[in-house]
C-alpha cells in the first residue's frame, strides 16, 4: 500500500481565488486536497442559473500539463502509447476527450488533450523559455532541433494529478518533457449565455465551436480558451496565469449573465449531462468499454491495438462487457447516492450506484450505477438497497438532459 | 408551550404531553435545498436519540434525531409533496413529526431558545 509513504495529515492548500471565493460567499469545504467552494446561494439556484444563463467555476485544482519533445523525440507516438486517442489525426487547436488506462485496462484517469498551436501559448510558464536558452531559439517553438514538432495540453482531474504526472514520468519516453502549469488557474463558464459574456470581454471566442481552443488576450493578459466543459452546456474552459485570475473572475461577474458556482452544483450539473466523475464512477477498477465510453477508444487505435491496456480491453470489447454503466431514474422522490447496491429479487447485490442525487433540471432523482450487462437496456426495472430500503429504478439513456453544444456547422 | 433544542439542531415544542419535532433554522441553512423528507409512521415508538426521519438535500442525507422518548401521533404529510417547506419555514410549517411524551423529565436534559441561539454562535 501506498498509504504507508504518504503523511497521515497532508495540509489543505489554498488556490489563488480562496479569497475571492470567501468574499463571493463562499461555502468552503475540502476537495481534492484543496479548500474549494462547494456553494455561494445554494445548490439548487445556482444549477438552475447555469442551465438558463451563466455561470463561472474555479476548475483551478485541476492538473494542466504541456507535453514537449526534446531532441527529436516523438510526443505523438510517446502520447499514443499511453492513451487510446487519434493524437496524429487531433489537428493544431482541436481538443479530446481521453483516458490514462493502465495495463490491465482500468481507467487511471479522465482528461482532455488539446494540439497546442506552434506559438506555444505557455511559453511564458514554460521552463525552457527562460532567457538562457540560446539566442536565435524561440521558447515558442517546441524543440531547438525541431520547430515542426508539436506540442500538447492535457487537463487531468486535480485528485489524481500527482499519480498521472508519476505515471507519465514512468512511462514517457526519454525526450518527452512535461510541464506542469502550478502556476495557472483554470477557469469554467458554463450555460447558454456564456458566449454572449465572454465575447464582450474576449472577442472573437464566440467563432470557436465545441472541442476548439485557442489563444486570447484581455488586457495583456494571455489566456488559453476552449470552447468546451462539463455540464453539458455550451462554454469554455479560460487558463489564465493564477496573478490575473482576481480580475478576471471579477470581471466575468459582473457581466449581468454570470454568479460564481460552487462544486455542489458542478455535480449535479455533469450528473444530468450524463458525464462521469473520476473516483465515483470511473477508478482504476472499472474499464472504459463497462464505463461505455467506447467513444474514447479511436478507430485507428483499436485496429492498430497498440495502447496501454490495449489487449485486455479490445478482448472485452469483443466478448461484451458483463456489467456497464448505465444512468436510472430513481421511482419516488428520494435519492440514491454513491454506495447503495443494485440488487436481485433475492436481495443480493448485483451492481453498484457511483452517483446519484435529485437533478433539478429533470425534477427528480437519478443515479448513474454499474449493472449486469442484461439489465443495461434503457427501460429496465432494476431494484436498488439502500440504508436497509429498497427502491425501484428504470434504466435510462443518458445524458438526461439534452447535451446543448455548439458544433461546427451549427446556428 | 415551551420550545427546547437539541445540540442536533432539533427543536421541540411541547403542550402537555405532546411534542411536535422539527429542525432548526441554523439546521436547514447548513443542509441547503432540501429535496426530500422521510418522517415516522403513525404508531411508531421512539427512544430519545432514536433515528425517527430522514431529511435529504442535494448534497446530502442526513438522520433526524428524537430529542424525546414517546410515540409517534403522526408526520407532517406536508413534507411529502413539498420538502422545501423545511427550508422555508423550519419552525414552524416544515415540523417533522408529532408525539406523545413518554418522559417529559428528558426535557431538563434539553436546551432552551436563549442557550440553542449561544451554542450555534460558537459553531
């Protein structure tokens, strides 16, 4: 056990808006080893106002890295090698959604990897732009030997950032250099008017669509934006250096559109879009073909078969997971959380509810659970225990609530 | 009447022998949006610090404790269709339940409103 190498009392750090969030009022809790709020007015207004105006969370826990090769190493195929995306097909500011997977197949992590542009917009937080490089090199440019060679972006959830960064470090080739952005923070505006804000303040992001990035500047201020989250809105996704990130959420609050959200609603919101939480529904017990998040395994990937965790999960693939991941609304009005089972006319357990909660947006209670690959189709009656009661539940597609995205060649 | 609070945060208000049970308006600004209220049967006997409800918010489900011994006359049907009640009105329309005191001396052992209001100050 790794418990043994680790303090028993590890200090709860403080991002750059803990005071900000305090004097927003705040409710500040625990997250993550970090103190986050988790809800200003209340859970309940706050995820309403998101899904019919905008609002503004502080992602800054979470883990941003860039990816670099030195000397004429590979980043593409040392990131292929980890990872089951298309990184070769992801073109200059297009962004995905992908897995750290393990050898056995289980889901280390959940993340977003993002082809950065080849003016790196990091350059300023970037080790190897300090001024001793030698003179004639651009920090901008990924490598001294090789100006062509990309470089990448990676969100991680921030709960599990110091193991993937270790991870990384094993199994990243020599030549591969990752950066981890301590320095930046990382903020998320989220809901149908969050273009409408952020254009007045950052013109010309409302011409991104979803899963694009690109770099910005407000106010000589870089920010590196991406139209993309997890609430199932449209909005963005703004790294912003941690100095500059008091204005800025400043100045995105007072936009008439957008509050500040605390992490309560931030759940319920990526419940309802369907979206799974790293720790809670995926860990490094679960697969990405029983997680049904076959969408993350590429084409390419699964033909060439050539990824960490790739055998045991392309066998899986074939022979069909025997337990998945599936959404249920809940009969009755109380909820079903984290840690009630999923049992069988006997009462046995036959699965287990990774989330669940009262969902606003639909008006009732929903859970994601894993259940036996038999009882995954939508409309099935499954029965769930709970704190010694029983309550019954229909298997549901997901997401709940229709996903409102702005995709290239829509309005 | 007499009302007498527990360090819980439940409240209970007695007129003779019997009590009405809620929670505390502190309680309630701590839970958040409450979604759902599971209050005791007709019938029911309940021990002082007896589990008698259940009270979920969005984030949370939390135990409602008897802050008296007695048997249960009835839930607030209320809470059923509108759990906000609680949030609104916790002492007073969002009660929880009501009961016949099997020992009213448990009451001594309880806080009045004066010693309830300094206890959540130095929360």
């Amino acid at each position: 056990m790794s418990d043994t190498e680790i303090p028993d009392e590890i200090a709860t750090q403080t991002l750059p808006l803990d005071a900000w969030h305090r004097a927003q009022g705040g409710r500040m809790v625990e997250f993550a080893g970090y103190h986050m709020p988790v809800q200003y007015e209340g859970i309940m207004a706050e995820h309403l106002w998101v899904r019919e105006s905008a609002g503004l969370f502080d992602v800054s826990h979470m883990g941003q890295l860039v990816f670099r090769a030195e000397g004429g190493a590979d980043v593409v195929a040392a990131l292929e090698a980890l990872l089951p995306a298309d990184i070769a097909g992801l073109a200059e500011n297009k962004q995905r959604y992908s897995l750290l997977l393990a050898e056995n197949g289980g889901i280390l992590d959940d993340l977003m990897v993002t082809h950065l542009p080849r003016e790196n917009p990091f350059a300023a937080d970037d080790e190897a732009a300090e001024p001793a490089e030698p003179a004639g090199w651009s920090p901008l440019d990924a490598s001294p030997t090789d100006p062509d060679a990309p470089t990448f972006y990676m969100v991680v959830n921030g709960a599990t950032k110091i193991d993937d960064i270790a991870h990384l470090l094993e199994f990243l080739p020599d030549g591969i250099a990752i950066n981890h952005l301590e320095e930046q923070a990382l903020l998320a505006l989220q809901g149908p008017k969050a273009a409408d804000a952020l254009a007045r303040l950052v013109p010309g992001v409302e011409a991104m669509v979803f899963m694009t990035a690109g770099a910005f500047d407000w106010n000589g201020v870089p920010l590196w934006i991406s139209r993309s989250g997890y609430t199932g809105e449209d909005g963005f996704e703004i790294s912003v250096p941690g100095e500059h990130v008091v204005a800025l959420a400043d100045a995105l609050i007072a936009e008439p559109e957008v509050k500040p959200i605390g992490l309560g609603a931030r759940d319920s919101l990526r419940l309802e879009a369907g979206l799974p939480l790293y720790g809670h529904d995926l860990d490094p017990e679960t697969t990405p073909v029983q997680a049904d998040l076959g969408f993350a395994l590429s084409k390419r990937r699964r033909e060439a078969g050539d990824f960490m965790g790739a055998e045991p999960i392309l066998a899986e693939r074939a022979a069909g997971a025997t337990t998945k991941r599936v959404g249920l609304l809940i009969a009755g009005r109380q909820p079903v959380r984290e840690g009630a089972t999923v049992v069988d006319a006997s009462g046995a357990d036959i699965g287990r509810v990774t989330s669940g909660g009262f969902a606003p947006s639909v008006g009732a209670a929903i859970a994601m659970a894993y259940v036996p690959a038999e009882l995954a189709t939508p409309g099935t009656t499954v029965s769930l225990s709970q704190r010694g009661k029983v309550h019954t539940a229909t298997v549901t597609a997901m997401p709940f609530i229709p996903h409102r995205y702005v995709r290239a060649g829509g309005k | 009447m007499s009302r007498y609070f527990t360090e819980d945060h439940e409240w209970v208000d007695v007129d003779g022998d019997v009590g009405t049970v809620g929670i505390s308006e502190y309680a309630q600004s701590q839970l958040g949006d409450i979604v759902f209220v599971d209050v005791p049967e007709e019938g029911k006997a309940l021990t002082k610090g007896d589990e008698a409800a259940v009270v979920e918010s969005v984030k949370a489900a939390s135990d409602v404790y008897s802050p008296v011994s007695g048997t249960v006359i009835e839930g607030n049907p209320a809470l059923t269709e509108t759990p906000g009640l609680v949030n609104e009105e916790p002492e007073s329309d969002g009660w929880f339940f009501k009961l016949t005191l099997s020992d009213p001396d448990e009451l001594s052992g309880l806080m009045d409103e004066i010693a309830y209001a300094a206890f959540v100050e130095k929360l």
